[in-house]
C-alpha cells in the first residue's frame, strides 16, 4: 500500500496529500467505486451534498472495516443552505447520509457574492466545528475578496480553499494570498477535466516519456510537489491505481518551471465556472 503524505493544516490536524473525489461519480456508481479506492490505499474522500452520493460513500466506509481515525472523509455545504440555521440542518444530513458523528473537513462550497450571505455561512461552520460535527472547516471556490471578508469579520482562518487549479490555470493570487496565511490549497480538477490537451503539452509528454510514467502521473506528480492536496476522480480501478503510483519519482526543478510556464495569466485557462457567477 503506498504510504500517502499527510500535510499539516493551520489548526494542527492533518489531512492526507493525494485522496479521491466522487465529483459527478454517478451515485449508483459511488459504492463500489470508494470500496475500490480504499481497497487500493486511498483514505481521503472529498464528497460534497450536490453530488448526490454521500449515501455511496457512507455505505463503502460502512462495509470497509477501516478504523475511524485512519480515514479523512470532507464533505461541503450546498449555495442555497447558507441562511438561518439552514447549515446546521445540512450538516446534520450530510452525516445521517454518511453514516458518521463528524466530518474531518467540511467546506463553504461556493461564495455565492449575489446572495452576499457567505460570512454568514463561514460563522455557521465554526459554530459547526465548536460542536465537535466538524473537526476542520475551510472553504471552496472563495477568491482574495471572499477570503479577506471571512478573516477579518471572525478572524478564523480557513484550513483550505479547495479551487479549480491545474497547469494551464494556476490562479496564483488566490494561491499567494493563501499560503502568506497557512491556508493550504486544494486543486478541483487536477488534471483540466479532459477540456484542453493537457497531456500532449510538451512539458508534460516530456517529463512522462523521461520518467517512464503517464501525462496524468506526471500532472498530479506537479501538484504534489507544489504542496497541493488533491483528489483525482476516476471510477476506473486501473485508473485509481494509477493516479496513486506517484510516489516513485520526482520531477526535475526545470521539469516543474516548464509546467509552471503553462499557466495562462490572463484567465482564459478556467475550464469551469467562475466563482463569481456560481449562487
């Protein structure tokens, strides 16, 4: 079994480097596929209540038999549940689906700026965590403006923002701003979800052909190395296995400044929604 990294979060926990994630993992699916991700050495599941296969999840951990405190399970709350007491309900039936007393992590999922109600959630989740539902909470998708509102009203620093970042969409404000402030990232979407060539890019062709490895490995080695926490999805076992058979190489110094140099600055790498226009 490979031995994963764990990174130290800014409240003393850990989390695992490199999980699994059940994003758009059709629920039918979702058992069998984190039974299998589990069985292979994966511990962390980031699932998420839109998805609609919490209950998959649940039932996988249930059937494994792995002790509690050997696995990182994150789930995230959904735009419309910000209000009221609306977070508390949802976290509640997060853990009902889940089959657990608490989360390891659990996630703002959007700002949602058009609501203007995403300070209002962020204090709901550390109430959330002060009852002991949630050991760590932390936000998905927030940019420099999100984060800067949080902080300042509550001065709770997030343990994570889980984001849309691979080569050719780095988003290096967020980034810096983040890791000035311990915030560790998280990157949705690790790989560019298929929508641009990624793997035949020449950096990536050439690293994979000198290291005897796939374009895929070598992407999530480039997260790895960079401190990212990631989570690739795949509900192939061949491919689950292969995303985790990183940890036998590195990349070289102007193999990782070669992908870096991929990166397109202006924006126009984004191959998902902008978080400014998801409530």
């Amino acid at each position: 079994m490979p031995r994963i990294p764990h990174i130290t979060l800014n409240d003393g926990h850990t989390i695992p480097q490199l999980g699994y994630g059940v994003f758009k993992v059709p629920p039918a699916e979702t058992e069998r596929a984190v039974s299998e991700a589990l069985e292979i050495g994966y511990r962390h599941i980031d699932t998420a209540a839109i998805y609609g296969n919490e209950e998959g999840v649940g039932a996988a951990i249930a059937a494994a038999g792995i002790p509690r405190d050997e696995l990182f399970i994150t789930t995230k709350l959904w735009n419309d549940r910000h209000d009221g007491d609306e977070p508390h309900a949802a976290i509640a039936e997060s853990l009902e689906k889940l089959r657990l007393d608490r989360v390891d992590l659990y996630l703002v999922h959007w700002p949602t700026p058009a609501r203007d109600n995403h300070l209002h959630a962020w204090e709901k989740l550390i109430e959330i965590r002060r009852q002991g539902l949630a050991t760590s909470i932390g936000v998905s998708n927030f940019l420099v403006p999100h984060l800067e509102r949080i902080v300042d009203a509550t001065g709770v620093v997030p343990v994570v923002d889980q984001i849309e970042l691979h080569p050719a969409h780095q988003q290096r404000a967020v980034t810096d701003w983040a890791r000035a402030r311990d915030i560790r990232i998280e990157a949705w979407g690790p790989l560019g979800q298929g929508k641009y060539d990624l793997f035949g890019a020449p950096p990536v062709a050439g690293a994979a052909e000198a290291h005897g490895k796939t374009p895929a490995q070598v992407v999530i080695r480039w997260h790895l190395q960079n401190g990212h926490i990631l989570f690739p999805k795949s509900v192939r076992r061949a491919r689950l296995e292969e995303n985790i058979d990183v940890f036998d190489f590195a990349l070289t110094d102007a193999e990782m400044a070669a992908i870096d140099a991929l990166d397109r600055a202006d924006g126009s790498g984004r191959v998902s929604a902008h978080p400014d226009e998801v409530n």
